[in-house]
C-alpha cells in the first residue's frame, strides 16, 4: 500500500527524494562509465548530465572510486530484482530456473552498458578480493542448491553435487553475457535461453547413444 505521493507509509519524504536522487545519479554514472572508462569519466560531465552542482554528486558519493563501485552494486542489484519478478511468476522449480535464464539473459541483452561497467571493474580494481557480480552471484547460490537438492530427492534430475549443476550453469551463462557482448550477437534472449535450456535439461546424446555409453562403461 502506498499514500497518494506514491511514498509507502511511514516513509519520509525526504528519504524518498535522496533515494530517487541516488538513483538518478548512479543511472547517469552508469551510462558516463561505460562511455568513457573510468579514468576520463568525468564527475562535472556527469553533474551537467543530470543538471546539477558537483557538490550534490559528492554528497551522495564523496569520490568517483565511491560512485564507481556503487553503480556497479545497482547493476547487480536491479539484475536480481529482475530475476526475482521473473522466478516469482513460477511454482516448479524447472520453470522458475527456465525463467531466471531468460530475464538473466533480456537484462544484459536490454543494457550493453551494464555489461561494460563489469569488464571496467575487473580492470580498473584488479586489487578486489571479489568482483561486484560474484559478491551477488555467492550470496544467492544457498537457495538455488536447495532447489536443486530438493530436486534431486523427487527424482526429477540427475543426482549429482548440486555445487557441480550451480557452477556450469552459472558458468555457461557468465560466458553468454560476455559473448553476446564482444561478438555483438543480435540473437534474441528467448532463442539463446530456450538452445541453453534444452541443452542444459536434455543434453545432446540420444538415448540410444546414452545407452550404448552406459553398456560399454561396464564392460
């Protein structure tokens, strides 16, 4: 529920404005970042961006390394709320994982900038223990083993070490993304997510072949 102003209750107005605010800027940043690197972004350009004084983007982020890595942390984030409203549409698992591919790969497709601002913090901060998008990528990995696990009990997958199913999948589309990019592939995201999901789920062998393999394992 939300009042009138669009504000949820209890929420004060001026929280609401400086929340608006920073997204604002850190959308702009965005875009400046992945035109101009992070050496020559410049935060008066920026400031002329959004039409306002330098000193209203450094009381929201005092350095441009501070505004860097918190534009990096809205790429992850809004990539998780899009995958969360994604899954949230689904009850099986095999179909909320279906649809996590998809909305994984629409984003990236949707924003080429997001995926410039990951290869610019791996460049430009060699020095950190753990990029943005794996800091996001391991906090969420618990709920999706469970899932597989649970899976796994029912019959429905194959029973192996759920960490083995999370790190191909997780793998094959972080390569997607990259690929898609430098390639400038303009395959759609529903083409690219049904080939991963029907190769992911079903593999490539016939089961002829997968049977014929399974003979000759014994022998």
């Amino acid at each position: 529920m939300s009042t009138a102003s669009g504000r949820k209750p209890g929420r004060p107005a001026s929280e609401a404005i400086r929340e608006r605010r920073e997204e604002e800027i850190l959308e702009a940043a965005v875009r400046l970042f992945a035109e101009h690197g992070y050496s020559d972004a410049n935060t008066q350009d920026l400031a002329d961006m959004l039409g306002v004084g330098k000193g209203t983007i450094y009381r929201y982020f005092p350095t441009k390394h501070d505004l860097f890595l918190a534009a990096a942390d809205r790429v992850m984030r809004r990539l998780n709320e899009a995958i969360e409203a994604a899954v949230s549409a689904a009850e099986d698992p095999l179909d909320r994982m279906a649809n996590a591919v998809r909305a994984y790969l629409a984003y990236f497709a949707e924003h080429p900038e997001y995926v410039e601002l990951l290869i610019l913090e791996r460049a430009q901060f060699k020095d950190r223990q753990k990029p943005t998008y794996f800091v996001y990528k391991d906090a969420n990995v618990g709920e999706r083993q469970e899932a597989f696990r649970r899976l796994i009990a029912e019959g429905r997958i194959r029973d192996m070490p759920v960490e083995r199913i999370t790190d191909v999948l997780s793998d094959l589309l972080y390569g997607t993304m990259f690929t898609n990019y430098f390639a400038r592939r303009n395959r759609s995201p529903e083409d690219q997510a049904i080939d991963i999901l029907d190769i992911a789920l079903h593999g490539i062998l016939s089961e002829q072949e997968r049977q014929r393999r399974r003979a000759g394992a014994k022998n």
